[in-house]
C-alpha cells in the first residue's frame, strides 16, 4: 500500500474512535462537555483526513 492510502485510513479510523467515545459519553454521562470534546476531536481529525486526501491526490 502507498503510504498516503495507509495515513488516510488511520486518519478515518481514529475519527471513527472519537465519535464511539463521544457516543459513550453522551449515552453514560451526566455532563456532555466531555462528549462534545469528543465530537469536536473526531470532527477536527476527520477534517485532517480529507486535508491529507486532497494533498495526496495532486
């Protein structure tokens, strides 16, 4: 595999973990901040994926 493949499905996968941690979070917690830290970690990282499919592409 390429590494630029290899770094994007990392990239997807840990924005994937991020968003099951934010779903245990909201679904156990009492206080969501830290599930809404969550959600904003995993959206930012899969925003860094795309980046990085974008640059790939060229």
């Amino acid at each position: 595999m390429k590494k630029g493949k290899v770094t994007t499905i990392l990239f997807f996968a840990a924005s994937i973990l991020c968003y099951v941690v934010a779903i245990i979070k909201f679904a156990t917690d009492t206080d969501s901040s830290m599930g809404g830290m969550w959600l904003c970690i995993g959206s930012a990282v899969l925003c860094l994926d795309v980046v990085n499919l974008e640059k790939n592409k060229k």
